[in-house]
C-alpha cells in the first residue's frame, strides 16, 4: 500500500479537489465550480479555466492508478468505492472520530484561503457547518457522559474552540464535584465569571448562574444560606464566590450537590423558548401570558430541560439564537400571532409555531399553526391546544433525534441513545425486531431516564397484543407496572396517562378504571394536567369508552376524530389497528377493510392489524383476498388462539365479542377448539 502524497501543489487544484470532497459524494456541476474557482472572469474563460484544472487535477492523482474522480460532460464527483474523506467520517462517526483530532481545532483547509471571493465565502459556510456539528457532538457527549475524567476532557476539547461554551464549563465544575473536587469546581466558576464580566461585560445564561448558586448554597454554612435569595441572580455576579469561603466549609459539600444536574442532562433534549411575536395593536401581557404557558407545556413533557424565555424582550439581541446555543439548547421554539383577515366573518388569530435547530443548519424541523376564532386575548382558549402542540413537539423531536443517531451503531450510543433506538424501531411495527427493541432496552434504568421508561412500557404493551408470545398476560401485566411507575414518577406526563390508560383497556376486568382514567384525563382543567379532548390518542380512548358501553354512535363519533387526527402524531401508527377495529364494531366494514389494507401494505409484519382485516375481509365477503391476509397472518402467528385473541377484547359489550368471535371463527385463523399454546417467539 503506498502513502505516498498526491495532493496538487496549485491553488485552484486543491480547491477544485475540495468541493469535490465535501460534496457529501454528489455530482457537482460545471457551471458551479466554475463560478467558485473565477467568480470574477467571465462565463466562458471561467469554463475554459476549468477544463485546464480538470486536466491538471487529474494529472495529479494519476499514480493512484485508478480514476477516482467521475468526469461527466456536465458535473464531476469523486467515486465513493475508491475514496474517503476525513471531514465525512468526523460527520458519520460522531464522537471517536473527534476526539481524535488535534487540540486546538485548526480551521478546515486553513492553506486555501484567498483563491476566490466566492470560493472564500463556500470555506466559511463549510468551517461553520463542521465546527457547529463538533460543538453539537461535543455537548451532547457532555450530557450524557458520567465519568469525571472523560466529562473534562470533552469539555477542555469543547473550550479549546469556544472558550464561551457554558455548557463546558458547567460539565468543568460537573467533573470536579464527582471527583470530589468542590474547592476545584468553585475555582473553575471564578475564573468563568471573571472572563464573561471582563470581556463580554455579562454573566453566563440563567441555566449556569442557577447551578454556580446551587455550589455556593451548598458551600457556605446554614446559617449564611437564608442571606442568599432569589434576588442574588440581578447582583453582581462576582458576589456569589466571596473570599471568607474557606476550603475547609467547602469539604462539607455533599457529591450529591450536581444530581439534579446530572438528571437534567439525561434528559432527550434542551429546548429554549423565544420571547413570543405580537402583532404591534395587541397587548403585551400575552406575550408573557403564551411564554408561561408554553414553559408549563414543555416542562410537563419530562424528556425536556427548558431554558425560559426573558421576562423582557428588550432583553434579546440579534444573536439571541446563538445566545441560546451557547448556554445549552439544542433546540429553540420561536412563537408568532398573527391576525388574519377573516372576510365575511370575524378576523381571526392564528398562533405559528416554529422549532429550530441550534446544532446543525438552523434549520426549521417542525412547524404547527393554530387558528383561533375569537383571537388569543382569552388564555383559556388557548391552553388546551398547547398541550396538543406540546406532545406533537416532543414527537418531532424524537423522530428528528432518531434520524440523527440512525448513522451510529449500537455501541456509539449512551444509554439514552440505546432507548431512542429502540422507540424508533418499536414505531417500524415490526414483530421481527422485537428481540433487537429487547436488547437495546436491557439497560439500568436510571441510566436512560424517563425515555427508557416510555420506550420499555410501549414495547411492553405493543408485545402484548402482538399474539406471538405464550405469557402475554404476563407481557401485559409488566406494561401495567411499567406505566404505572411511569406515572407516578411523572405524574402529569401526558403520554405516559394515555398509554396507561391504552393499555388498561385492554386488561380482562380493568375496563372501569381505563374509564375512569380516560375521564381524568379529558375533564381535568390544564392546570390539572388535563389534555384537549380532540387530541388522537384522547379520541380513541373516548371512542373505546363508548364502546364498553354499546354506545356505537358516539364511539363512530370519536373514531372519525382519531382519524382525523392521527397524522398530527406519530406515535398513533402503535394504535391504528384498534381504530380499525373500532371502524369493523360501527358497521364501517368497508372502510375498515380499506384502512386495513393501507395499514398491511405499510406493516405487513405486525399481527395487531391483521387480526381485525381478516374479520373485516370476513363482514365484507371478500373471500379471495382474505385468503391472502389468512395466510399472512398465520405466517407470523401459526399458533392463533381464540382465547388470546377473546382475552384483548373483554372490555366490548358480550354482542360485539360475538361479533368478532364469529368472524376470526368463519376466517379461519383459529377454531374453536384452539386453547391457549405456544406461540413461535
């Protein structure tokens, strides 16, 4: 193998070579590099200059032996099978791939400065898109690393391009309280707040100065404590570490002074909250008035740390999102009012809701507008659609962190990470990855926090219907405990009350406490943690209420509601199937059979909706293609039982398990002898 040099000794050469790298290995097209390269020549001695590259290039590269360049008429492109790049395994690999680079980070290709204007300002946005991802990676490490020694060498990489970041030096004085070091760790907030007061003649972020007053709170004797008040924040901030604390007060520090720390950045994201937009003719108080609320919201959803907005919006500066980025958040949510022209009727309001990405392009990755009749001055109006907004946010953010980590493998992941995964895979509706779901749930669970908690309790219940197990009630009594630990942990957590709720349903005997969990959750004000009635998941479990009760007309009601809704929620894919069941109970069966087949061409391997297509298939007399979803079935289920298939269903009135009874039956799919056996795993 030779290792030998080959790199092009011209500017425009090497230039040439570096857009071709950093491509992200797509065809680049003549006219583009062209306008790159000579952005102040002409088009055509622009295009004949680099044709004269092009050869040059490829002189260059000559003793590789190989074309490792694609030359086509119109674009060029490196061939990915013959060629690596060291910046696309620092974006793929993540973290093992950083930490190998060299401290201090020298600038991407620091010796191609000057070629072109253009070309300069193409190397700025490519050095601000790496270092953005290296401090993203770098700070997430932090949040989810415990050990002292890695937790500074992180941090000392992050501070070596950032010498700002507070998220660094937080998991500075993180590192030396877990080492025992809280002399050290109040030595390291001294010098941060010297540097932030004498050159950017501010303190740190509101996250950061609450932790520097919990290791001063900790530090001084009980009786100075009642001294300090939450009015010390507006104080000069140098106070806070005074010269009479003496090391020998500071040894009496518990190592628990950080957990609530460390607890917070277990948590699946930081999200910050932007002062909220009014039009210029509506009163200010609602701004403040949509803030509190959208606080309350996200700090409900406990996979979130929030980082508040200010009180004051004469407090925020252009740079408010880099602020925010800096103090932490990986995310921030921008809310605008607008009023809207309402023609022949009234005006009207809508709300738009907007989450950025802080890490990576600050880019826009989910969006929600709500229209309001009668305007937003009435906050009780509005509250209820902002839990809505609030779980469709925590959902999106799931999916878009999912989507990030889908390069990494299992053993780059934190434990955290590991639950993300298996959320993600749980979503595929795929019983041939449950044995991959179960490993990557086989964790501690204090180590992943309440995302591992959700992830567990949903797979737990999604097995249970499954019909591939031979314990299910034991399956089914395991989610029950999980949820219900979930919820008294996170009592007013809306997705952990409705999957407890979802799962108690489908208990022999419980139906009267679902229903009842159903009605606390729908009838409590917002300030009790009560949840919009016309949210999906809420519509089902009313529709199955109505259901438990024989009352087919308000349970056609709700499901027409869920259906309306499911695409707002991505978590409503594990809950489908029971709409179609839902849909067979009213006397939809054609609409049922169609859902269905949607639902199995999408699945086609989750057993949960084709139970109820076959017995739709059934009621609607189509018995060549039940022959099909009969078959299908029975492939992944070829131990079906009627009693497994009956004891999910002892919540409906005796005639609608009847009704299903006789239509598995008549299917073919079990027998009326077929007891309780042993299902493939």
């Amino acid at each position: 193998m030779r290792s030998e040099s080959v790199l092009p000794i011209g500017g425009k050469t090497r230039g040439l070579l570096a857009v071709l790298a950093l491509a992200n290995r797509r065809p680049v097209t003549r006219p583009r590099l062209a306008e790159l390269l000579w952005s102040q020549r002409p088009e055509e001695l622009a295009r004949a200059s680099l044709r004269q590259e092009i050869h040059r290039l490829l002189d260059a590269l000559s003793p590789l032996g190989v074309d490792v360049i694609d030359v086509q008429r119109h674009t060029l492109a490196l061939k990915p099978a013959l060629t690596s790049v060291d910046v696309e395994r620092v974006y793929a690999v993540g973290l093992p791939a950083i930490r190998e680079l060299e401290e201090p980070f020298a600038p991407l290709l620091a010796d191609l400065n000057g070629i072109d204007p253009a070309f300069d300002g193409w190397l700025e946005e490519q050095r601000t898109g790496l270092t953005r991802h290296i401090q993203s990676v770098l700070t997430r490490a932090l949040q989810e690393e415990v050990d002292a020694d890695t937790l500074f060498a992180i941090a000392d990489q992050l501070l070596s391009g950032d010498e700002y970041n507070e998220s660094a030096w937080r998991a500075r004085m993180q590192a030396a309280v877990l080492q025992g070091e809280h002399a050290k760790a109040l030595e390291f907030g001294r010098k941060m707040l010297e540097m932030f007061e004498s050159r950017l003649g501010r303190p740190p972020g509101p996250v950061t100065m609450d932790l520097l007053s919990s290791l001063q709170a900790a530090a001084v004797p009980a009786a100075k404590r009642s001294a300090f008040s939450d009015s010390d924040r507006d104080a000069p901030s140098r106070e806070l570490f005074s010269a009479e604390d003496g090391e020998g007060i500071l040894s009496l520090t518990p190592p628990s002074t950080l957990r609530s720390a460390s607890e917070a950045a277990r948590r699946l994201a930081m999200i910050a909250v932007a002062p909220v937009m009014l039009p210029p003719d509506m009163e200010s108080g609602v701004s403040f008035e949509l803030g509190d609320a959208l606080d309350v919201t996200l700090s409900r959803q406990h996979l979130f740390g929030v980082l508040p907005a200010p009180q004051r919006t004469d407090t925020v500066e252009r740079g408010y999102a880099e602020t925010c980025r800096k103090a932490g958040a990986d995310f921030l949510l921008t809310t605008a009012v607008r009023k809207m022209a309402g023609g022949a009727t009234a005006a009207r309001t809508s709300i738009i809701f907007r989450l950025i990405d802080l890490r990576y392009d600050n880019g826009i990755v989910w969006a929600r507008k709500i229209v309001f009749d009668d305007g937003v001055g009435d906050m009780r109006a509005v509250l209820p659609s902002l839990m809505g907004v609030g779980i469709a946010l925590q959902w999106a953010v799931l999916q878009f962190e999912g989507r990030v980590q889908a390069p990494r493998s299992v053993r780059e992941l934190s434990h955290g990470g590991r639950a993300l995964r298996a959320l993600m895979l749980l979503m595929r509706c795929d019983v041939a990855l449950f044995p991959q779901i179960g490993m990557l749930l086989e964790t501690r669970q204090s180590e992943a926090g309440s995302l591992r908690d959700l992830a567990t309790a949903l797979f737990a219940s999604v097995r249970a219907v499954s019909y591939r197990t031979p314990d299910e009630d034991e399956t089914q009594l395991e989610a029950l405990s999980l949820l219900q630990e979930c919820q008294a942990q996170t009592p007013q957590s809306p997705i952990s009350r409705l999957a407890l709720a979802y799962v108690t349903f489908r208990m022999p005997g419980h139906a009267p406490m679902a229903e009842a969990l159903t009605a606390s959750l729908v009838n409590d004000g917002p300030d009790d943690g009560g949840l919009p009635p016309d949210l999906p998941a809420c519509s089902l479990l009313q529709a199955f209420a109505a259901a438990h009760h024989g009352h087919w007309e308000e349970a056609s009601r709700r499901t027409e509601d869920y259906l309306a809704a499911r695409h707002e929620d991505p978590s409503c894919v594990l809950t489908e199937p029971s709409a179609i069941m839902l849909l067979l109970l009213v006397g939809r069966s054609n609409e049922a059979v169609r859902m269905s087949r949607s639902y199995v061409c999408t699945f086609p391997r989750f057993p949960a909706a084709l139970i109820y297509y076959v017995a739709a298939l059934v009621e609607a007399g189509l018995d060549s293609e039940l022959e099909i979803a009969r078959a299908q079935l029975l492939a992944l289920c070829p131990s079906l039982s009627l009693d497994q298939l009956m004891k999910r269903h002892m919540f409906l009135p005796e005639e609608a398990q009847e009704r299903l009874r006789r239509a598995w039956l008549k299917s073919g799919v079990v027998h009326e002898d077929n007891k309780t056996t042993a299902c493939l795993a």
